[in-house]
C-alpha cells in the first residue's frame, strides 16, 4: 500500500524541481539580456539628456545692484578693478560707463533733479570716514557724467570733512564737520549746504546753515 505512494510523491518531488530549475535559467537569462539593454542605451540616454541642458548662466547677484524709474533701470556690476554702469530702457542695453577709483557704493537713486526729462542716476560712495557722490544722466543714449563742485568761499572756512550726503526733494543736501571757522556765530559746528542741478550738469549752491 505504501509503495505507490512514495512513488507519486516521488515523482511531484521531481516535478518540482524540473519546474523551479526552468524558472531560475529562464530568469536567469532576462536579466542578462536587460543588463545588456541598460548598458547598450546608457550613452545614447545620456547624450539625449545633455542635449537639453539649458546654458549655464553665471549668477552675479552679490555683485551686482539694480536701480529703475519707469522705463529705465541702471545696473551697477562690480569688476574685478571698477564698478560697470548700465543703463537699459525698456529692457535694452543703450549705454555702459566704467567707474573708477571708487572704495565702495553705499546706494544710489534714479532722480530728474534738473526737470530736464533725462534720468539721472546719483551714486553715493564711501569716502573713509564721509561720503562722496557721483552722478550720470542718461542722454541720447550717452552717460553723461556730473559732480558736485568744490566748497570755495565762506562755506569751505574750517572744513573738516566726515561729509553726509542725501537727497531732499529735487536737491542734494551736503552736510560737513567745521573747526575754527572765521566768520560764524560759534567756532565749531555742522554746516549744510543745499545744491539744485541746472540743464548743464552744473550745481549751484542754493544756501548754506551753520548749527552747532
């Protein structure tokens, strides 16, 4: 009676076998042929997905400062020797200027001081322990480049620098250190002198207070 039944379990045992064999070589086989697959298209992927990297564009962020007023933006890059002035309108290149021999810019404002319809960018730079100032007007597509002028007369008696600069209204307001000035109220002081911008690029002095 036992005899027939070892020999069915027998015979599933090896049915088994020959079963899970086929399946091991035939598994065997499908991954030697997508090992193959994998390695033949590598390149050709490869070199289909380097087609569609977009050019790299260098990020000059830190470097760089943007100043607009309407139509017209002036950006300031920093080189590795000067500082590069651009001035766009309606985002086109019109007219570049290099700076030279500035420390540094504290900021800058885009104005029409002289009412002239011709932007004016006015950069403010460090001056060691004061501020100087800059500016350029953007006419027929040229920079055109201004300053303020030297202090002569009574406004320069007793100058001792550590000068301020800032913008009030359409005027540039200029603020000093004096020291035994002659012909003030009191010897030592802060002075203020007020500056308005002509159609020629020229300041003119509209007044100057002593305070102490």
């Amino acid at each position: 009676m036992l005899k027939p039944n070892i020999k069915i379990l027998l015979a599933a045992l090896l049915i088994i076998c020959l079963v899970g064999g086929m399946f091991l070589y035939e598994s065997s086989e499908n991954e030697n042929d997508l090992s193959e697959t994998s390695l033949n298209q590598i390149p050709e992927i490869q070199a289909r997905q380097s087609l569609q990297i977009p050019e790299t564009v260098t990020d000059e962020s830190d470097n760089e400062m943007e100043f607009r007023n309407d139509a017209f933006l002036f950006k300031i890059r920093k080189d590795s020797s000067s500082y590069i002035l651009t001035a766009y309108e309606n985002s086109k290149k019109i007219a570049q200027n290099s700076l030279k021999g500035i420390n540094g810019i504290i900021s800058a404002q885009v104005t029409d001081l002289n009412g002239n319809g011709s932007p004016e960018i006015l950069i403010f730079l460090n001056a060691g322990k004061g501020m100087a100032f800059t500016g350029y007007e953007l006419r027929q597509n040229q920079l055109i480049p201004f300053n303020l002028p030297k202090l002569i007369g009574r406004p320069s008696f007793g100058y001792a620098g550590e000068d301020t600069l800032f913008l009030r209204g359409n005027k540039i307001v200029r603020q000093f250190q004096f020291r035994n000035a002659e012909f003030t109220s009191f010897p030592s002081g802060t002075r203020t002198c007020e500056y308005s911008l002509g159609y020629n690029l020229k300041f003119a002095m509209q007044k100057s207070i002593d305070s102490e």
